[in-house]
C-alpha cells in the first residue's frame, strides 16, 4: 500500500505535523512519500529532485493562444480570481485562500503510483475542480484548520469579521468546494483535537466521509527533558527566575495572542521572571520586566532547548487546533498556560500539565501565569513527559493511520 502526503509547503504548522505523519510512517515499514512545493519524497524515503512545481515560460504560440481566450471571454473560475484579487485588500484576516491553483497536481508520477492520498494543507498547490474529479483513489483528509469547510477563510473569526463584504464571494466558493467534493467516492477526514472534529461534523460538508480524530506525533528523540541549570547558564538566566516562553511565527499574528501576553505582564511585576519570545517581530521594553527576544529559531534541537529551560509556556491562541508547540513542550516537561479554546483546552489538565485561563483577556492570563507559580511544585517535568509519550508518540499515530488506510481500501 503506496501512501501519498500532499501539503503545500513541509514548513509552518501543518507542513512540519504532515512530515512527522509521512516519517512515523515511514519507520514503521509503510510505504509513505510526500509532495510539496519545496519537498518531494519518494517512496523509498528519497529526497526527490522535483522540477514539477519549477516555472516554466510559456511558448510564444502559448501566449497567443491565451491572448486570444482572454479576448474573447473569461471563463468562471477566472472571473472569481479577478473578483478574489479586488477583494483581498480589503479583507481583515489571518490569510484567505482560493481552492484553484495552476499546477496539473493529478499528472504528478507520485500520484500516479498512488494507493491513498492523504491530502494536508493544500491551498495553492491542489486545484480542487481539475484534482478531485480526476483523482479516483480514497482519499484521508487531515485538517489542520478549518478551511476544508469553509469558503475562503481559514477559521470562523476571520470569517464572521468579513461576513459583511464576502458573503456572496464566500457562498460561491463553499458551492465549488462542494461540488469537488462530491466527486469523492471513498472518502475519510482526520482531525488532531475533538474541537475541529465537531466543527467539520457540523459543518456538514463531508457527510459521506468516514471521520476520525487523530492527534499529530512528535519526536521525542529530539524534544526531550534536559537539565535547566545548565540549559540557563548558557543564556545567562538565574535558576531561581521563573521563566515564560512564548512561541509564535510571527509575533504580530493577533490570533496567537502576543498582545494579550503584553498585556498581562503590567499585572506580573511583583514576579521574579524572564520572558523568553521566539519569532519574527518587534518586542517593546517594558520597565521592571526582563523581556529577551530570541528571534527566529530554525534548528529543532536549539527550540528543544527553549522548551526545557522554561518553567512554563505560555500558548494564548484565540483560536486553535492542536498547536505542534503544546506538544513539544509537553515532550520537553514543560506545562502551559493558555485559554479555553480548541485542542490546548483537551489536553490542558490543571495539576499534571498546565492552567487555562477563564477568558480571553490579558488580566485572565496574568491570573492564570500567577496560578501556576503559586502552585509550580506540583508541575512534574516525568508526569507531563509522560502524557506526551502516551498521547503523541510516532508509534500511536502510525498505527491508526494505517487502520484508517486499510479501512478506506477495503
């Protein structure tokens, strides 16, 4: 049985769970190959040298051609790339995508040899109309937000602050996705928290598909627990410091929350702690507070190390799966402090492996942060590695993936 991951891009959130998904697999002898625009792997674990996603210029008879059929008319998945374009500027949002895409995907050899494709993250790379009428094979669809199900927009926040000037662009979008869909025959989603599997129930778009939620792997080679004495003598941090760490791509990503973390430290200056952020972005000063910004961290032992010398790691995403960085920090000993909201609020348990705060708000985290270093004893860097070993483990998740292949197969 020949699996193929499909993702956009092997970086960012769903790239990285969708390589550790293709991986786990891998090691556990199923044959697993991966397509992105700036990965390929075949299915003998090969890095591939793939020219499928390389520009090439059009022919001058090309050129002609498409000058003539623009003259003449424009055809409706055109026409909704134009208006798309007017509209983008004017939308208030994370990101917002359209379910077309120039690339033949369908003609790719690796799915071609395909027996499943497991599709990920797929804006810009699938072109949904042309993809799933050609593509006859069962299909896994591993949501990383909520996008499958929606129209342009990637979650439900983004989508109701726009409703006023997309709603009859977004109508007609969730109408193409639909009708692709339906060309499906064998079909199943997986989603990484109970929260987005209810969404996409609800949602019901996906009515004739299987439905499974399936938590994303780590390593837990690589994030590990490490001694925190040695790890802060390195970046110069006293031992009795409590440390926070913050993580995001981007710090000026509003739905990660970095201004509601600010917001709260005016009410954590009577703590002793350092504030270590991860990411690209500015980072104020802020008086009585040691805030030290660690820039953009590429290499995964280096991250590894963040997660083991923090005391906490503070998650306060106002919307969410299931973030890799929960459980990273999870598999490094490290609790959290975050909100109520998507896959942080399912595994964060108050005792064992971190404290939700009761409302979206900055004065709530710092209540929340004030919690956990009030009660930071009882936070026990083998119990919260455990939790991660039981719940995100290479092994586990292989294993009911490949149930849910053989599933679908059959």
């Amino acid at each position: 049985m020949k699996v193929l991951h499909i993702t956009r891009s092997s970086k960012g959130g769903a790239g990285i769970a969708a390589l550790r998904l293709h991986q786990a697999l891998s090691q556990d002898g199923v044959e697993s190959a991966f397509i992105s625009t700036n990965l390929s792997i075949d299915y003998n674990n090969k890095v591939l040298i793939d020219d499928f996603f390389t520009y090439r210029r059009p022919s001058f008879l090309r050129k002609i051609l498409n000058k003539g059929i623009s003259f003449f008319s424009l055809s409706y998945k055109d026409k909704l790339i134009k208006e798309f374009s007017v509209l983008e500027p004017k939308l208030d949002c994370e990101i917002a995508t359209l379910p077309f895409s120039s690339y033949k995907l369908h003609e790719h050899p690796l799915v071609k040899a395909a027996d499943i494709i497991n599709l990920h993250w797929i804006d810009g790379i699938v072109d949904y109309p042309s993809f799933f009428l050609s593509i006859k094979k069962p299909m896994v669809w591993t949501f990383h937000d909520m996008n499958p199900f929606q129209g342009i927009f990637h979650y439900q926040d983004d989508e109701i602050r726009n409703l006023e000037i997309t709603k009859s662009f977004d109508s007609n979008i969730k109408r193409i996705k639909k009708s692709s869909f339906d060309c499906i025959g064998k079909g199943a989603f997986v989603t990484p928290s109970i929260w987005l599997y209810e969404e996409a129930k609800q949602s019901k778009v996906f009515l004739n598909f299987n439905k499974f939620c399936i938590p994303n792997s780590i390593d837990l080679g690589v994030f590990k627990l490490q001694d925190k004495i040695i790890l802060r003598k390195q970046y110069a941090i006293d031992r009795t410091e409590l440390v926070l760490l913050f993580v995001s791509d981007s710090l000026e990503n509003p739905r990660k929350g970095f201004d509601l973390l600010l917001e709260s430290l005016s009410f954590l200056k009577e703590l002793n702690c350092t504030i270590l952020t991860v990411g690209k972005g500015n980072v104020p000063i802020i008086d009585n507070l040691k805030i030290r910004a660690l820039g953009e961290i590429n290499s995964v032992s280096q991250m590894a190390a963040c997660y083991a010398m923090a005391d906490v790691f503070i998650l306060p995403s106002r919307e969410d799966n299931l973030p890799n960085v929960m459980l990273e920090s999870f598999a490094c000993g490290t609790p959290i402090v975050g909100f109520n909201v998507g896959g942080i609020a399912e595994h964060t348990i108050e005792g064992l492996t971190g404290v939700l705060a009761n409302e979206i708000t900055g004065f709530a985290l710092a209540k929340a942060i004030i919690k956990f270093s009030d009660n930071k004893q009882e936070y026990k860097s083998d119990k919260i590695r455990k939790y991660a070993q039981d719940h995100f483990s290479n092994k586990q998740q292989s294993a009911l993936y490949t149930a849910i292949y053989n599933k679908i197969s059959n």
